[in-house]
C-alpha cells in the first residue's frame, strides 16, 4: 500500500508541476508556446499520464519560460564584470554621440581648427584665448560671425573641446580595462579578436572626426552663401560609425552577459525549439529577420537625419503630415544639382527621404510588436501560436515604447522649428530605438535555430518521399514481373 501510495503522491506532484508550467505561460504571458504542447501538457496532467512524459513537458515549458537569462552577477557568470565594462563603454558612446549633436546644434563644430591625436590642454590665460581666436579669424566661418565676441568663441570652443576630450576618454576607458583582464586572463576564448575590432572601430571614429572638421575649413568655402557647415556626408558618416561602434560593444556585452561558453549557448537555444511545431518555428524565424530589418531600417533613418542636419533642413517643411501642401515637394525635381547631390543636399529631398525611412521604421516597429505580442489579432490560430521568451517580450515592448517616444519627438520637433532641447533629444531617441531592435535581435538569437530545424526536416520529409518513391517502383516492377 505505501508504495501505491507514494506512486500516486508522484503523479499529483507532476500533475501539478504541469499545471504550474502552464500558468507560467499562459497568465504570466512571458512566452506563447505551441497548441499542441499546451493540450498534450494539460491530457498528461488531468489524465493523470505518465511521470516521465508531464516531467518532461513540465521541463519543457519551465525552459521556456526561463529563456535565456542575462547573467549579471559575478558569481554565476565569471565573465560579468568584461560584460559590465563592455556596457559602460557603450553608455559613454551614447554619451559623446549626444554631445556631438548639442556641438552641432550651438554651431560649435568648427572653433577648433588644428587636431592633434593625444589632445592638448585648452586656453588658459587671456592671452592664449586670444592666440586661439585669432587662429579661428583665419578660416571661412569667421567671415559669416564676424560680431562674435571672445566670450562666445569661448562657449562653442568648450563644446568642441569637450566633445574632442570625450572621444579619448572613451577609448581610455576600453583600452585600460582591456590591458588589465587580459593581464589577468579574464577575457572569454575568442573574444580577443572582436576586442581588437572594437578598438579599430573606435581609432577610426577619431579620424572620421578630423576628416569630417576639415571639409568646413577649407578656403575654397569662403564665398558660399548659406552658412558655413561641414559636409552633410562626411557628418552622416562620422555619426553611423559612431552608431556602429555602439551597436558592436552592445552586442558584445550582451553576449558576455548571456552564458559562460558558446556551446552551452547551443545547446540552449536548440532546448527553447526542439519541440516546437514547423509553424511556430516559421513565425518565430519570420520575428527575428524583421527585428534585423528593424534595427538596419533605424540606422538608415539615423543617417538621413544626420543629413537633415548638415543642410539644415529641419528649419523647412514645417508641417506635417503634408510638406507645405504637397505630398512630394516640388523643389524635389526643380534643381539643377546633380542626382548624387541632389540626394545627400536638396533641402527638400533629404527631408522627404527622412520622413519615408522614419515612417518605414514606425511601421516595422508596430508590426512587430502586433505580430509578436498579439498574434491572434494578426490571423494566427489561437493566441499561443508563437513562443517568446521574456528576454523577446522585454524587447517588443522596449521597440514599441521607443518607436512611440520618437515619432512624437519627431513631429513635436519639426513643428516648433527645431529647439535645441527637443532636437537632441530626438537624436537620443534614434539610439533608443536603435538599441531596443539590437536587444530584440539578440534576444531572439535563439530562433536562428528555427531555421536549423525547418531545413532539417525538410532534408528528412525529402528523404522519406524518395524512399517511398523508391519502394513504390520496386513494387511495381515485382507486380509486373508476377
């Protein structure tokens, strides 16, 4: 009787166990799992089915609904604290990409007109802030502010400056570090490569920079009509490479934060689709390549509007949704500029191009949030039709607030002429953005596994209709023979 007992007792604890699972997936609604695991998990269980099969089911959804954890603490992820510093590094890139734009945005790109690699020490003495001032008077922008005061080449001066001073503490900050875990041995196998990447990306930003200062310094500039700026493409290129060097170091902190070793990785991603249906696996490879299309989409629409910076042309078509009345401007067509100049410096081209890649991006971004989070309104069979970690529901509803964030700021800015506040602070939306599609990419990461698997079973269902084919053959030859 006591063994009977005990029996029974396992059963009810995996029946329960079962039950617990499905309230984790369902009323918690960190992922969606399959029909056909949700209904075999509830027979198992009301049924009172076999241990091993309600544990493995239970083991099953438990999995999902853990997903793949970012692993902070250093006492569970020896790597964390490379993670950390990666991260950090990352924040103060966001940090000079928005001191960048306030540079621009007070006029302040050109009051340093010599570059040297190391830095140097700013004016100190009233003399030597007069040496600087009169190297300015040297070049074309002074022809156009020439009621400058001393006290206001200070000012754009200290942005400049500041700006120039970020850049090297940055890469400080990730070369120090990086001396010092390597010393220690504490960089993971095959990391060292993507670290010296990393700074390449970061030394080449420096030389964008210069390359980008030169092009409003030179003489042939001084009889231009509209004031003086840089380049608008050289800014947009010095901006995306900054943006890349972002997008790299997040990438790679969150790789360090998300298990010990690669392999383990694997083996946890095919964990998370082993048993999912080849519906749910098509939709959930169909979530990862548009949260990809999403994050290239923003940073297209981050260079475009690098370019309606350096023609400032935020300061025209203030009116939305239309551009003064027309829905495709005419001062589009109506210029004799050359097509590759009339796409990087038309007033109104860059502008229109602007508001169709911002437009795109919205509307990638609310599909997939649709698509990813209510998939029932979308068509889908029932509402557990796709599976979603929590990592990936944390990054749909992250791409869905910041898609909502920007748009306002966008509009809100185009229509009070571009204040300096909310022109920045639209600048900083495009990197939120921009970082919520990385954290979906890399939260879904998993599901380019799902492709793996779909190929996998085709090559068997192909095989199996070929042996049948074969078997068929030799059927009728032998019924012939007969």
């Amino acid at each position: 009787m006591s063994l009977i007992a005990f029996a029974s007792v396992k059963k009810a604890a995996a029946a329960l166990a079962s039950k617990q699972s499905l309230k984790c997936a369902s009323r918690r609604g960190y992922p969606y799992v399959s029909n056909t695991t949700m209904a075999s998990v509830a027979a198992e269980s009301s049924a009172g089915g076999r241990l091993i099969g309600a544990a493995s089911r239970h083991a099953e959804i438990s999995q999902i609904c853990r997903g793949i954890p970012y692993i902070t603490n250093s006492t569970k992820n020896e790597y964390a604290v490379v993670g950390k510093w990666i991260l950090s590094t990352a924040g103060l890139v966001v940090g000079m990409i928005h001191i960048g734009g306030l540079t621009r945005l007070t006029s302040s790109g050109l009051s340093m007109t010599t570059w040297h690699p190391l830095g140097s020490l700013p004016p100190i003495t009233t003399e030597e802030w007069e040496t600087e001032f009169n190297r300015y008077k040297e070049f074309p922008e002074w022809q156009q502010r020439q009621d400058m005061t001393l006290s206001e080449f200070k000012f754009i001066f200290g942005w400049e400056y500041g700006h120039r001073m970020l850049g090297r503490l940055v890469g400080v900050a990730f070369a120090a570090p990086w001396m010092y875990l390597t010393a220690r041995s504490r960089i993971p196998k095959g990391y060292q490569k993507k670290m010296f990447g990393l700074l390449a990306m970061g030394g080449t930003q420096g030389l964008v920079g210069w390359w980008m200062v030169k092009s409003g310094l030179g003489q042939d500039r001084v009889d231009e009509q509209y004031q003086i700026r840089v380049k608008p493409v050289r800014l947009a290129t010095h901006l995306c490479m900054a943006l890349a060097t972002y997008g790299a170091l997040l990438w790679t902190g969150l790789d360090l934060f998300s298990i010990k070793s690669s392999d383990a990785l694997i083996q946890k991603q095919k964990e998370i689709v082993k048993n999912l249906s080849r519906d749910a696996l098509k939709k959930l490879s169909r979530l990862r390549t548009g949260s990809m299309l999403l994050t290239g989409l923003t940073a297209l629409t981050v260079a475009s509007g690098a370019l309606v910076a350096g023609n400032d042309a935020g300061y025209a078509y203030n009116t939305y949704p239309m551009m003064d009345d027309e829905w495709i401007p005419s001062e589009m067509l109506d210029t004799d500029l050359p097509m590759y100049r009339n796409i990087t410096e038309n007033t109104a081209t860059v502008q229109w191009n602007h508001r169709l890649l911002a437009h795109s991006t919205a509307l990638t971004g609310c599909f997939l949030v649709v698509s990813g989070l209510f998939p029932a309104a979308m068509g889908a069979r029932g509402a557990a039709s796709l599976l979603l970690t929590p990592q990936a529901r944390n990054g749909l509803i992250a791409v869905g607030a910041t898609v909502a964030g920007q748009v306002t700021l966008g509009i809100t800015t185009l229509l009070w002429y571009v204040p300096i506040e909310l022109a920045a602070a639209h600048q900083l939306g495009s990197v939120a953005v921009f970082t919520s599609g990385v954290y979906l990419s890399h939260a879904l990461r998993y599901a380019g596994r799902s492709n793996i698997i779909i190929k996998e079973a085709s090559k068997k269902i192909a095989n199996k209709n070929l042996i049948s084919h074969k078997k068929s053959i030799v059927g009728v030859g032998k019924t012939s023979l007969l």
